[in-house]
C-alpha cells in the first residue's frame, strides 16, 4: 500500500474535516479530521445517504454527517446512531515530522 504526503499537520483544521479527492486518494474520496487526540481518515461519503462527511460536523470523536445525522467514530468509523446501519471504512494515517501520511485502504 502507498503511503500519501497530504500535507501538514496544520493545513488540517481543528475539528473540521478536509476533503481529499480520489484524484489523490486512487480510489474513493477520503476525509481526513484532526482533533486534540489525532488525525483520522474516513472514506468521505456516508453510508446511509451518500453525502460528504467532510462538510460534517466534529464533536467528542465523531463526525455528524450534514444531511441526516447519522454519525460515526472518527477511530473506527462505527456508526453510532441512525439512520445509518453500515460503519464508515477507515485509513490508516501517520504524523512523520510534521506531515500527514495517508495509507487508502480500499477493498480490492
């Protein structure tokens, strides 16, 4: 698996969530969310309704996605309430010398 230089730490806003196209990612959008505990990855799209969890809002570890309000754990992409019934895939990222590291992990 590829390891991808998305950027620095900084260019990652506190509690928001960046969108990084498949253009960069190789397969499916990802969206990646700093909080005070990290920097985690999620493929952009809930899985109830298809919209961007990137424009989402982030609170207590979670993201809230903008349309209906399912959301999902931001470490393990667990949904945590409906309407949504299916987890949100991870990715794996690293923090190397102040850039942020993005591994995909899509199904083959």
């Amino acid at each position: 698996m590829t390891r991808i230089d998305i950027g620095a730490t900084e260019d990652f806003p506190l509690e928001e969530g960046v969108y990084i196209g498949h253009d960069v990612t190789g397969g499916e959008p990802i969206a990646v969310f700093r909080t005070d505990d990290g920097i985690y990855a999620l493929n952009d799209r809930c899985t109830h309704g298809n919209y961007s969890l990137s424009e989402g809002w982030v609170e207590d570890g979670a993201v809230e996605c903008p349309k209906h309000a399912s959301a999902f754990c931001l470490a393990n992409g667990k949904v945590l309430n409906l309407p949504a019934t299916e987890d949100a895939p991870t990715h794996t990222v690293e923090i190397v010398d102040g850039r942020v590291l993005l591994t995909p992990q899509f199904d083959a």
